[in-house]
C-alpha cells in the first residue's frame, strides 16, 4: 500500500512541477511581449517629439515616475531604457 501511495504522490508532483516550469515560461514570454510592445509605444511617440533629446528625457522621467508608482520598481529609467534598447535592436532585424 505504501508503495502505490509513494507513486501516486510522485506522478502528482510530477504534474504540479511541469505545470509551474510552464507558468513560468508563459509569464516570461508575456513579459517580454509587454516590453516590446511599451517600448513600440514609447518609440513611435518618440519620432514626433520636437526637441527630441531633452523632451524625450523628461517624457521618459514621467513615464517611468507613474508606471513604479503604480506597478513598482520594475519600471524605472534604467529598466525602460534596457526595454528601448531591446526593442530597437529586434525591431531592426
């Protein structure tokens, strides 16, 4: 008896831990989807800004100021710097 409880109990385990690498997996591919998507956002807004280097920065600075207050440090300048970046360069291929 303890035997078929031990098997049960590690297909069952089996199943959460499969489960859980492909929540991860989707989660990840949702982020990077959404990170490519703000930053198509925030290029093609970009384009049309008159004064592009100071005005872009300032626009980035308030951007990122109200999307940490609401969804947290994930947002910051760096962070949406490093997601322009990542878009840029897949964008162009």
């Amino acid at each position: 008896m303890r035997n078929i409880t031990v098997k049960i109990t590690e297909n069952i385990k089996s199943l959460i831990l499969e489960a859980r690498k492909k929540i991860v997996s989707s989660v990840n591919l949702a982020m990077v989807y959404t990170y490519f998507e703000i930053w198509k956002i925030i290029v093609e807004n970009e384009q049309g800004w008159k004064q592009r280097a100071l005005y872009s920065k300032n626009v980035l600075k308030e951007i990122s100021k109200e999307l940490v207050k609401e969804f947290g440090k994930g947002f910051s300048i760096t962070n949406l710097q490093q997601m322009r970046k990542f878009y840029l360069i897949y964008w162009k291929q």
